[in-house]
C-alpha cells in the first residue's frame, strides 16, 4: 500500500541516490625524495582495469615526472579515463638513468594535497 510519504522518497532517492559528476580541484604533488619519480594517474573507477607495467622506457611513456624535492600540479586533463568523480588512483614509478620501474599505487581525492616519502618500507604518502 503506497503512502502519502512514497513520493517525497522516491524524489529524495533520485536526487541524491544517483551518482553525480563531482567538481575537480587541482592537486598538487609533491615528490620527497632523493630520486625522481613519474606518476600515470587514473580516474578511480578506470584504473581497476590498468595492469601496470613492471618497467617502462621513460621516453616511451606519457606519465607525469616529478624530480627530487620538487612539486607537480595535477589538473582533471591530466588524468586518464572519466568517471566524473574526483576519486583517482596515482601509480607511482621510480626513475632509474633511462627506464622507469612500478612500486606502488595509491587511491586518493582531489581534495588532497599528495606528499610522497620514502622509508624503510618503501613509498607512503601524507
């Protein structure tokens, strides 16, 4: 049996029960450590088909490069495949004379400003 309230649900599941496209803000990057690094970076939901690569020819790869101690703003052109969240996921790759080598990827939001470190552990971000 419907109630009088049925209505007012079904708009308020439309309203915020559907994904909406959510705004981009450019997100800056900064690389901690002594060695320099590339970045391919994905919307979220595309990256969950990316295989990536043990090692690459940094001069036959798109991906983003960030030297030593040095920063890189991010803006939503720079991201690969569209989901229309501000959800990505950043694969990182340590650089090595002329090949590049995958370590570790990392789920973020664009609200984000990105500090990557390296430890005893390996790479982590703040």
């Amino acid at each position: 049996m419907w109630s009088h309230k049925a209505p007012l649900f079904i708009f308020v599941f439309l309203l915020f029960g559907c994904s909406a496209r959510v705004d981009f803000q450019d997100v800056d990057i900064k690389n901690n450590h002594t060695e320099t690094i590339m970045v391919d970076i994905w919307d979220l939901e595309s990256s969950n088909m990316v295989d990536p690569n043990p090692a690459v020819s940094v001069d036959e790869v798109s991906f983003l490069q960030i030297n030593s101690m040095n920063s890189l703003t991010v803006s939503k052109s720079d991201i690969k495949g569209d989901s229309g969240s501000d959800q990505f996921r950043l694969f990182l790759y340590e650089v090595r004379e002329d090949s590049a080598f995958y370590k570790k990827s990392f789920s973020v939001s664009s609200s984000q400003e990105i500090n990557i470190h390296h430890g005893a552990d390996g790479y982590f971000i703040d």
